[in-house]
C-alpha cells in the first residue's frame, strides 16, 4: 500500500511543467560544466600558467643546486639536468640571454608561490610565454637570476594543440550547443513519445471501432488526457453497442405489422387497390430497410485490414460491365491499403450507382502515396447546383423530390457514404467538372506504420 501511494505521488510529480523546467536547469549546469571542463583543459594542456605546470618545485631545487656549485661547473651541471621536456642551460650575464622584450615578464613571478620557492624578491624572476617569441617557436621560458649576478634559463615545450582566443570561443560555443542539445533531445523524447502514442491510438480508433484503450504513460497531463480519451471510447463503443442492438429490435418491431399488412392485402377482391397497398407496402419496406441500415450501417463496425483497393475498384468495374455498363479506370494496378474494404465497398458503390443513374461516362480514377489515398468517381451530366454540394448530405435530402424508387432513392446514400469515410479518418467532398459534370473526390489518410505500397505484376 506504501508503494502504491509512493508511485502516485511520484506520477503526480511528473508534470510537463516540472519537465521544461528540469530541462532548463539541466541543460544550463551541463553547459556551465562543459565550459569549466574545457576551460580547465585549455588552461592547463594548451597554454598552462608556470604555476600549473608542476614543474617549479623541480626548477627551484635545481636553481639552488647549480647556485651551490662551483662557477666552472655550473654549465656541465645545466646540460647534464637537461632531459626531452626541459632544457637548462647557464649564462654569465643578461646580456647573453636573447630573450623578447615583455613589460610583465617580471610581473608574471610575483605570485606567493614563486617568491616562496625561490626567495624573492631578491631573485629577479621572469617568464615568458611561446607566443611571445619572434618565431613562434612554441616553448615557455622561466628565467632565475642567482646569488652572483649569473642566469639559468629553463625552457619547457608547449603543447602541440595550442589554442588561440577565437579557437576556444568557438569550441566552447560548439560544446554548449552540444550539450543543450543532448540533454533538450532526452527530454523532448520524453514528451514527444507518450504523444506519439496517444496520435497513433486516436487514429486507430478513427479506423476501428474495435480499437484496444490506450496505455496512459508519460506526464501527469499527458496521462490524464489518454484517461480521459479512454474513457470517451469506452462510453461510443458502449453507445454503439446499444444503439445496435434497440435497432435490430425496431427492425423487427416494424417489419413485422408490415407483413400484416401483405397478408390481409391477399383478401382485398379489388386488383387494383391491392396493387395499390403491395406497392406502398413495398416502399415503406425499402424505406425502413434503407433507413436502418444507415442507422445501423454494420460496414462502419468492420475490423479494419491490408487489402489490395486498386483490385476491389477493379471488382466493382466488373460487375457494372456485367450490366452492361462501362466505367473507366485510371490508376496503379495494385495498391494495398490499410482500411475497411466492405465499407469502402459501400462507398464506391453508391457514388458509382448515382453516376450511372443520373449522368453518364463515368470513371473512376486511384491515386495513392505516402500520406494519403485519393479516389474520384467522375462523371458528365448535370451535375448538382453548388449551393447544395453540402446540403445533399444531409439524411433525407433529395435533389428529385418524388418517393419513386425508380428514380430515387430516400436521399441517404450520400450521407452514409460520408460517414464511412469520415469514420475512417478521411473526406469526401463535391467539385463541379469544368467539361461538365461531377467529380467526387474520396481522400484517405494512410496510417503512420502502414505504408501504402503498389505491387506491379
């Protein structure tokens, strides 16, 4: 029980908020050590002060013992305490020394440290930096005056990687930037990828109704949200559930006094009458049918799966060729997509059976590509007025008024196509051809990690 409250109040801590923030303070110190790493090595590897180095206790103690020494052995014992990092050598007086002139030569030896190990001030001490001789010869210098007036010069070599001034400013911007970065790009991942996932379960269930809840992970307010969504799917999925079964009860409910209706017909003497009462039964039965199954409309439950959508285009081709009714094809040969093939079935059917019942010439033309699937059902007749390419979506709405099914239908085949399509996550819209006619456009979007892919034979 301790556990379980310690890991909800560890969530409720993990904020969005509280994120940005440790980013920003974590990028900040990330930085600031980088440039006190690079100021340390800089300081000490490329240019090294001659109290960093660790060689004055040696130089001091080699200063005394030459200074002890007789003044004919002094230079014997100078090149003799010479080795590959540090040369040594003696001269007799200041005038030997072809040193640089540098104003603070001497002022660079006045540290506590220096006059301490070597006795200053009454030694005079200066030093010299590589940049500072004629040459560049690249070697730092510490000249000793001794007791009698004599001078040992030791020369040490500098680092090989030497930087100047705008060399370490650039690498000190470059690190800051690398390290802004890495850290923003940790923490970005850490936001970025819990809504990935909430992306990716939404359109899921875009495209199946069926879809599983998705995993609440990430930041409090990330989590929240994918609770929240979970539980608004949860109450459409029960909805529709209910929905279905109270209109599988209504359809049964009123076919069966229509069948009454047919049955007491058969005794009516009066032929045409009862024709009369057979077609109006016949009519509110397809009408009931047609409305029901728009209501409930069990294509728009179908478990969504890859199908090749250029073959079930060229299967519906076919059966209008059967009727004797020709229809145009322009697209791949193949293109497997990730859909609902008998609702798409649907869709097409009834844009192709308007096309074929109030125009002529239709066609069908299959677009496809990374991000999304277009499918336009074409045709050259009157068309539809634009002020009504909306308004014959609405259930009901019929452009010919009359209740004939000869040459109508109740005015939802529009409107149930629509729905499909946009339970899938795309569009369907009207456009009036420039040569006369209409073009219906079908867009689809192609789910991240299920790639549209044609296939050629």
């Amino acid at each position: 029980m301790k556990g379980s409250k310690a890991g909800r109040h560890l969530r409720a801590r993990d904020t969005i908020a509280r994120w940005i923030a440790l980013t920003t303070i974590v990028a900040m110190l990330t930085s600031l050590g980088f440039n006190a790493l690079f100021t340390q090595l800089a300081g000490v590897w490329a240019y090294p002060p001659l109290t960093e180095t660790g060689l004055l206790e040696k130089v001091s103690l080699l200063s005394k013992l030459i200074e002890a020494s007789h003044v004919e052995q002094r230079e014997h014992l100078a090149a003799a305490a010479s080795d590959s990092n540090l040369n040594i050598s003696w001269h007799a007086s200041r005038e030997e020394l072809e040193v640089p002139t540098v104003p603070d030569a001497i002022s660079r030896t006045t540290t506590p440290q220096v006059q301490r190990l070597f006795n200053a001030p009454k030694r005079r001490l200066e030093a010299y930096q590589p940049s500072e001789w004629p040459q560049q010869n690249g070697h730092y210098t510490l000249l000793v005056q001794l007791m009698d007036g004599s001078w040992l010069m030791f020369s040490l070599s500098s680092r090989s990687w030497g930087l100047g001034q705008w060399q370490r400013d650039l690498i000190l911007v470059v690190l800051v930037l690398l390290s802004t970065g890495l850290v923003t790009l940790i923490a970005t991942r850490r936001l970025a990828r819990p809504l990935q996932q909430f992306a990716q379960g939404a359109r899921r269930f875009g495209v199946d109704f069926r879809a599983p809840p998705i995993e609440p992970v990430g930041p409090q307010e990330i989590r929240q949200a994918i609770l929240a969504f979970n539980a608004m799917q949860a109450q459409l999925q029960h909805f529709i559930n209910d929905r279905t079964q109270m209109l599988a009860a209504i359809s049964h409910d009123l076919r069966t006094p229509l069948t009454r209706m047919r049955l007491r017909g058969e005794f009516i003497e009066d032929l045409e009458q009862q024709q009369r009462l057979f077609r109006d039964v016949d009519e509110m039965q397809a009408m009931i049918n047609t409305s029901l199954e728009f209501f409930r409309d069990d294509a728009r439950l179908e478990q969504a799966t890859p199908f090749d959508l250029a073959e079930l285009l060229h299967t519906l081709i076919d059966d209008y060729r059967d009727q004797s009714i020709d229809i145009t094809f322009s697209g791949p040969p193949h293109l497997v997509f990730f859909g609902r093939p008998l609702g798409l079935k649907r869709v097409i059917t009834n844009l192709l059976d308007n096309a074929t019942k109030y125009a002529c010439d239709p066609a069908v033309e299959l677009r496809g590509d990374d991000e999304q699937v277009t499918i336009l059902v074409l045709d050259r007749g009157p068309g539809i007025p634009v002020e009504n390419h909306e308004q014959v979506f609405a259930p009901f709405f019929r452009l010919e008024t009359s209740r004939n099914k000869s040459t109508g239908g109740v005015g939802l085949g529009l409107s149930a196509a629509r729905a499909i399509v946009l339970e899938q996550g795309g569009a369907l819209t009207l456009n009036t051809r420039k040569t006369g006619g209409l073009e219906v456009r079908v867009v689809l979007p192609v789910l991240k990690g299920e790639a549209v892919g044609q296939r050629n034979n």
